[in-house]
C-alpha cells in the first residue's frame, strides 16, 4: 500500500532552516486494536524535506497482515512551533 501525503509550514530550524520535527506511524488492527506496525522518522532527514514544504512517500508492505480492516495513524510534530496534526485512515486487506 502506498502512501503519499504533503505537509506544509513547518517552523524552521534557525541554524539549518530544515524542519524539525517527527513523524510516527502506526497501523492497528480495527477490532481488537493490535497495533501490527509502527516506525518513526525525522522530518529533516526526508529527501527533499523543506520548512515550507514536504513530500512523504512510503510503501507498507501488507503481505503479513491478515485480512480484516486496520487504521493507519499518523502524528506529525513540529518540534519549533509545538504543533501536532494526528490524520488517520482505514483500509481492508483481503
């Protein structure tokens, strides 16, 4: 599954005027809520990553998960502005 999303106006670092911030994701198995998946990344470290904008580009292998439906969540931080966003989507593997 991929998944792709923007975001946009990060406050920049002052000495690298990259984003500091975080991402981390998290897939739960909708139901018994088993959390079958979970990474954390560094904004800065995103190829191309800029204060005002980023691209994220990931691909979650599903191959292990067993059918059912499950919620991908995600909290992205601004670190300098102390801001959050938690956006979360479901989906079904067959």
């Amino acid at each position: 599954m991929g998944i792709y999303f923007q975001i946009y106006n990060f406050s920049p670092d002052e000495k690298t005027q990259k984003p500091n911030g975080l991402i981390e994701y998290e897939v739960i198995k909708n139901g018994d809520n088993t959390k079958v998946f979970a990474f954390t990344e560094e904004i800065a470290s995103i190829e191309g990553a800029s204060a005002n904008q980023t691209t994220v580009e990931k691909v979650l292998p599903l191959q292990n998960l067993e059918p059912g439906e499950y919620t991908l969540k995600m909290k992205v931080t601004d670190r300098n502005s102390s801001q959050t966003l938690e956006p979360e989507a479901t989906f079904t593997v067959k």
